[in-house]
C-alpha cells in the first residue's frame, strides 16, 4: 500500500554477504529485493553513493507482510469498531448524569412543551402511553438512582470498549481474549432484542459481533484451539522475519 521497500540504493559495493537483499550481475545492474511484497527490482548503480555497504539485518526493519499483516488490519478494524463504541457509550453516560442532574427543569419544559403541542394541560398522568413521548415520560418518572445506575453501567461499559480498542490496536494478546469474552457475553442479549424488535442496526451490529467472536475464536486460536499461541506464532513466522525471507530466497 506505500510502494516498494528495499535497501542498498545508495550503497558503493555489494557484497556476498548482501545476496539476500541486493545482487549485482554482470553488466553491472543491482537487483534489489522488496521486504514487502518479494519482487525483485532492476536499478543502476548510484552515482553518488552515500554508503559502503547495504545496511546489516540489524539496521533494517521488516514490514509486515502475510499473515502478520492480515491479523494487524482486521484487529485494527475491530479496534476502530470498538473506539466507535467508546465514544458513543460514553457521551451516553455523560448525558444521562446530565439529564439526572437538571432533570427537575427538564421536566417542566417538557410537559410545557407537550401541553402546547395537544392544545391543553397535561399532566404527569395523561401522557402517552407509547411511542417517542412515552420514552421521554419514562425517564422524567425513574428515579435518579436508576438513572445513576444507567449511566453508571454506561460510562463503564465504554471505558471496557476503549480498553480493548487500546489493546487491539496495539495487537495485544490480552486484548483479543477480553475482546471475545466481552463480545460473546452480549450476544445472548442482541438475540433477544432482535427476537422482541428486529432492526437493520440490530442486525447489522449482531451480525458484525458474530464475525468478531468466530474470527477471535478461529483465527487467532484462543483457548487452545488449533494449537493455540503456538501455532498462531508459528504460521506468522512462515510469512514474516528473516527465516521467512532466506526460506523463499532464489539460488544465488
């Protein structure tokens, strides 16, 4: 996605040592080797060399490539997903505190404003008994210890979504188990909004978390499953790191 990555363009000399990364045949042409996608790329000399050598394995850095890549931009999806959640949960709680706080006002402008609207008075017991204003009505009778309570299940709810969006960007191990457990905790729940009120967002979202919690479970072999750890590590090895380069590496 950012173009080619190689090393030893600016180098004087090539040496034997170098074959894994830059060659030189005869006529004098340096064939230079991508870190990223293996190609192999035609370039002249430099005229102005501004090092000896290519640089050793230490001085280089690899990028991801193969399975090590995949597994970095789906988490990082997941990631964003779950940095979406942690701001909207969290603007909810905050609002629900506010709404608590200012809600005797609140109140009053409300049933003034619905009053107008019906053409008469309006008390708190001839409401409507479903729909937008019911909802309103609703949260105008709960207490503010529910409410508290609301937001408190809210705001830390959010904050567990951004710790996990944190350790998925990051492609922290930890992170991918709290993630599933989280994720497939809820599902229960989702299946039961969708079975008393199916929408498009409930589906979508239920159906977004699925992928998640079978992606966590299979690709990535949590708890044990397909060799684990170990053989999660050892299948991003076969792609990624010297070994993988020198393994793929033509003859000299």
């Amino acid at each position: 996605m950012r173009g080619h990555r190689i090393v030893g363009t600016d180098a004087a000399a090539v040496r034997p040592s170098d074959a894994l990364l830059v060659r030189e045949d005869a006529h004098g042409t340096r064939w230079h080797r991508c870190l990223r996608c293996d190609s192999w790329l035609a370039l002249p000399r430099p005229a102005n060399p501004s090092g000896r050598f290519p640089s050793d394995r230490s001085e280089v850095e690899l990028p991801l490539r193969g399975r090590a890549l995949r597994d970095k931009i789906v988490l990082r999806l997941i990631a964003i997903d779950r940095g979406f959640h942690f701001v909207v949960l969290g603007a909810l709680g905050v609002l629900v505190l506010v709404f608590s706080a200012d809600r005797a006002t609140l109140r009053h402008t409300f049933y003034k404003v619905l009053a107008d609207l019906q053409g008469g008075t309006v008390s708190s017991q001839s409401h409507a008994r479903h729909g937008l204003l019911h909802e309103l009505d609703t949260l105008f009778t709960t207490s503010s210890s529910h409410l508290h309570l609301l937001a408190a299940v809210l705001l830390a709810y959010a904050a567990v979504e951004g710790i996990e969006a944190v350790g998925l960007w990051y492609q922290r191990r930890w992170a991918e188990y709290l993630t599933f457990l989280v994720t497939a905790s809820l599902l229960p729940f989702e299946v039961y909004e969708i079975a008393n009120r199916t929408t498009v967002f409930k589906l979508l979202a239920f159906i977004v978390n699925v992928a998640v919690v079978v992606y966590l479970l299979l690709a990535k072999r949590l708890f044990g499953l397909r060799g684990g750890a170990g053989a999660d590590a050892a299948e991003r090895e076969r792609d990624y790191g010297w070994e993988a380069l020198e393994r793929a590496a033509p003859p000299a």
